[in-house]
C-alpha cells in the first residue's frame, strides 16, 4: 500500500500553511529556512523522501520513499515558552506516542527523543533552534515515523532495534490518517506543555522504568536502575549504592541489558 502525502492539506488544523515535498535532504533543514524567511507558527513541511535526513548530533535518519512520515512543524515560541525549549522534543514524542497508543500499539518513550514499540524504535524526534540576539527565534520539531515495514532500515545500518507501524500492528495505516493525529496531539498538548501534568504524562509513558539501563557516551557509562524524571525532564537513575544519578540531554545513549548492545 502506498498512499499519497503530497495531497495532505491539513484541513481543520491550526496550521499556517502546508508544504509537501516529493524528496528533500532534510525538512528540518527546509523548515530552518523558511524560519529565516520570516514564515509563521504553525507552517508544515512534509516529505515522501529525504536524502539526507538527520537524527541527533548530525546522526542519520533514513526515510524511504513512500513509507514513512517524515514532517517538521515550524513553531514561534511564546516568551513562555523560550524559557522552556527542553520540552519541545518531549512534546513530540508524546504525541507520537499518543497516537500509536490510539491505534492500540503499546507504545512508550525512550529518553529523551525516541518513541518504542516492543522495545524497538519506532519514532525518532529532532528539535531544532533558530537562534537571533540570543533568542529563540523558532523551533524547527521534526518528526520521523516508520509507518510500512519497508521504512526500517536494515540492522547493519542501526545502532538500536527498529521497527514500524506496520510490522507492531499487523496490518498497513494509513499515513495520512496517522500524521493527522499526532498533529492533533502536537497542538493539544502544546496548550499544557508548560505544566508540571506534562512531565507526569511523559514520565508514565517512559520506556524502561524501574529496569537497570546504561547510559552510554559520558565520560563514563552510568548503570542503574531508571526512576523517572526530576522537575526538569532530566533523568533519573538509581544506581547500586543506593545513590541517585542526574543525567542531562546530551549526546549520550540509553541502552538495556536486554538488547545485547
Ligand atoms: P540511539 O537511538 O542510538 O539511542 P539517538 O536517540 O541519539 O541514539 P537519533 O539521533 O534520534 O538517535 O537517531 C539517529 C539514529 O537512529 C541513527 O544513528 C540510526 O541508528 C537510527 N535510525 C536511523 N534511521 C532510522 C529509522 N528509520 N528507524 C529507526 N532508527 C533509525
């Protein structure tokens, strides 16, 4: 199955306008640039393809032609909100997840910016700042879904389990229908983003809690077993004597002991 994105008008959403792309290198990027255009909150980019997709820290994100969503929402931050840039990713991955839960998956969050099904990524979320005299001038939220089985990338070429959609349900959805709910969820949850009820919605929702994990890319691995998150949306670890640890976003990596990495 194959169904058309080029066609999404984003009708009944509170969006300012919708670009949809055949291919692009990146719709972050595309995004970015229309931000420094002078384009308005609320502006959608979306591609069947991108040739040069990117995860965190200049990271690969592969989006296949046609069976993926792969969008970027271009939002203008409220002063509220500058001071709270952090939650932006968090909001992304819980409206993906939201929206996977709909369709009846199980579908938790990874921290800080992956959504899991059974324990493989299913969504990862870029979150990207245009910057002007110190202020945050726009925020670029991208996000990439495997939704056919044909959008995951063969495991030679990942550092983490993957999966899609369609492989965790059993049966195709259709992209459209999916894009619309997490947008859906995106701009609901935006309205509560800065209450505490939002980091209590994502930490119910967090991958691994109470499970000892590893946190890889420090300066030294972290083990313990995952609590939740402070106040902050940072993590929080109980390692074995008893202590507890604080890991900030950064470029490091939560790995199980399950998935053999
Ligand atoms: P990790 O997932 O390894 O903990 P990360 O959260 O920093 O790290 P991201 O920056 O979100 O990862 O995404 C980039 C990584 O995701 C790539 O290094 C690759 O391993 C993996 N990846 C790339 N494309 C896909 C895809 N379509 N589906 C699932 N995983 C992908």
């Amino acid at each position: 199955m194959s169904d058309s994105l080029l066609t999404f008008d984003g009708s009944g959403l509170p969006l300012a306008g919708v670009r949809a792309l055949a291919q692009t290198g990146s719709t972050n990027a595309d995004a970015l640039m229309m931000a420094q255009l002078g384009a308005a909150d609320g502006w959608l980019i979306l591609a069947e393809e991108q040739t040069q997709g990117r995860g965190r820290f200049e990271r690969r994100w592969v989006t296949r032609a046609g069976t993926a969503l792969a969008f970027s929402l271009l939002l203008r931050p409220t002063e509220a909100e500058q001071a709270q840039l952090g939650r932006f990713v968090a909001l992304g991955a819980l409206a993906v997840q939201r929206a996977l839960v709909e369709l009846r998956l199980a579908a938790q969050i990874k921290w800080p910016n992956d959504v899991l099904v059974d324990g493989r990524k299913i969504c990862g979320i870029l979150v990207e700042t245009l910057w002007q005299d110190g202020q945050a001038q726009a925020v670029v939220l991208g996000v990439g879904v495997n939704v056919l089985a044909e959008s995951v990338p063969p495991a030679e070429e990942l550092q983490f389990p993957a999966t899609s959609v369609e492989d965790s349900l059993g049966q195709p959805v259709e992209r459209a229908a999916l894009l619309r709910s997490i947008l859906t969820h995106i701009f609901a949850w935006r309205e509560r983003m800065l209450e505490q009820g939002f980091w209590n919605a994502w930490q119910d929702s967090l991958a691994f809690r109470g499970q000892w994990v590893r946190v890889e890319g420090g300066q030294q691995p972290i083990v313990g077993a995952l609590e939740g998150l402070n106040a902050d949306g940072n993590l929080l670890l109980r390692l074995e004597d008893g202590s507890s640890a604080v890991v900030m976003v950064g470029d490091v990596h939560l790995r199980t002991f399950l998935d053999g990495r």
